[in-house]
C-alpha cells in the first residue's frame, strides 16, 4: 500500500521505515525538510515531501495520511492542514496521544468534509521497529479494513496485537487507561526496588534481582525488561535526576474515574508521585513536620 507519515519523532520515523522494509511505499513529511530527505536516502520504497501539497501529490488515491506529531495544538493544525489537500474519500489517521475528546472534535470535522478519519492509540515505544506496535484503533469498520494492511505490518504480527475497538474517540481513550495502568505499574517497580536499595544489610544486587524475577515469576513483564537493562547499565543511578515527567494520559484517566465514578486510587496515587518527584522542597511536608512538632514534641531538622 501507499501511506503518508507525518511527523518524524522517534516513533514516526521507525513506524515509517517499518512500513517502507515490508514493501509499502512511504511517503514522509517533517517540518525539518532534512529529516524526510536523510530517512528517504536511508531506506528504500521511502520518498520524502517537502510540503504537505507535495505529499498529496505523491499519494495515489485514495489516500491515507497517518500523522504522528504532539497531540493538541500541533495535531489540530495537521489535520487542518492534510483537509487543505486532501480530497473526499481520503484517510486521515491521528496517531498522537490526542485526547479522546479532541479525537472526536476531529472527527466530526473531517467526515463532514468526505473525509474519513481515524484516531490510533500506538503503543511500543522506541523498540516498535523491531518488535511491532500495539494499536487501538477508533472509526468507521469499513475504513479500518481498508487500511487493514498497514496495520497488519505495524503490529506484532497479522492477528494480534492491534484491533479495532470502537467508534471515533475510543482508540484513544483505551491508549488513555493504558498509559494510566502504565503508570501504576511503573510506580509498584519503583517503589519494590527501592525497598530493596534501601536494605543496606543485605547488599542486594538489583540487576540479579531483576532477572531473577524476569523469569517465571508472577510480576515479570517488559517494563521490568528495561528496569533490568536500566540496572545493568547502572545501579545506583547517580547520574539521573529523579524528576518524572507526564505526557498528560495519566492525568486525562483519573480524570475520567472521577467523572466516571470509578475508584482508581493506584493509578491517581501514581500520577501523584510523578508530581511530587518535582518538587525540590516540598512546603506540604514541612508544614507537616512542623504540626508533628507543635502537638508532639516530635524532632525538627532544621537546615544549616
């Protein structure tokens, strides 16, 4: 098939060189001009534009655009700018981490233009060239098995690992409550291994501790994969600051618990934590010790 990717970050360049190494013809599109001409010497059955009128150009139809640039702002002017060029009957899928909502904003837009339009929640991070990527797929089903083939090449494999699961909006609220789970899971690990750091009796060695568990036990998964290469690399981890960022899904998902009125303490507890790892001084837990002090004599440190 023909595809056009736009937005060449880490997960758009390797979706595209995915795609061009199973035989499918790429077309890729970045704001840096360079990016798309460095990736089409690089791999073959790609072609690089240098506008988003050329890249329509070069798509037979009808045509599918696939755009992986940051959600909000920049995928509100993306799929603007493929309506500017593209014609009826022509895809537009949004790969980003969109909101839901903005999601359906989109869709609603496109198909009244004649237009179809999907939104994927993708899932696989930097090792999906190599491994697949996890799809979620929200849309019309006719449209989804129209693109069925660049699916099929994405994902782990032809009949897993991606799905159509609903109408517009819930490809990206299930990639939503994963990127949620994500968080409460990533949260368990780091809070385990910390125990473990902090048994200073015992010296544990936390890279063996992590194969360990890597295999058989009831807690092994990729993520605890990449905290044991993480480990290898460095076990103290002296030279990363512990500050966690959020690309906001974890905040959208305990949101729509509450709005849901579904308890999720574990997933809101992690988001939380993500939080309170930015803070140098935290003046809730001062005034904290401060209340310990004054009901109870309790000891203050005091800075120097």
């Amino acid at each position: 098939m023909e595809i056009g990717i736009l937005g060449l970050g880490k997960m758009g360049k390797n979706m595209a060189r995915r795609l061009a190494r199973a035989g499918h013809r790429v077309v890729v599109y970045n704001r840096t001009t360079e990016k798309a001409l460095a990736l089409a010497d690089e791999e073959e059955h790609v072609t690089a534009a240098k506008s988003f009128a050329a890249l329509a150009e070069a798509l037979s139809t009808p045509r599918i655009g696939w755009s992986m640039v940051p959600a909000g702002a920049p995928t509100d002017k993306m799929v603007d700018k493929l309506l500017e060029v593209f014609q009826p009957d022509d895809i537009i899928i949004d790969g980003a981490n969109s909101n839901y909502q903005d999601s359906m904003r989109h869709a609603e837009k496109v198909t009244d233009q004649g237009l179809h339009f999907l939104d994927v929640g993708v899932s696989g991070g930097i090792w999906g060239l190599k491994e697949g990527y996890s799809l979620m797929i929200g849309g019309e089903s006719e449209i989804v098995e129209r693109a069925r083939p660049i699916f099929e090449t994405l994902a782990p494999g032809a009949e897993r690992g991606w799905g159509h699961v609903g109408p517009h909006g819930a490809g990206h609220f299930v990639k939503m409550v994963h990127n949620g789970i994500e968080y409460g899971m990533m949260e368990a690990y780091a809070e385990g291994f910390e125990i473990l750091q902090t048994k200073e009796a015992f010296d544990l060695d936390l890279h063996q501790v992590a194969e360990v568990w890597r295999y058989g036990t009831v807690i092994r998964s990729w993520l605890l994969d990449l905290a044991a290469d993480a480990l290898a690399e460095s076990q103290d981890l002296e030279e990363i600051q512990g500050w966690v960022d959020d690309s906001g899904e974890g905040r959208w998902t305990v949101l729509e618990a509450i709005a849901l009125d579904v308890p999720a303490p574990v997933i809101t507890l992690a988001l939380l934590q993500r939080l309170a790892s930015r803070q140098e001084e935290s003046y809730a837990f001062k005034l904290l010790t401060a209340l310990r002090n004054q009901f109870g004599g309790h000891a203050v440190k005091y800075k120097e």
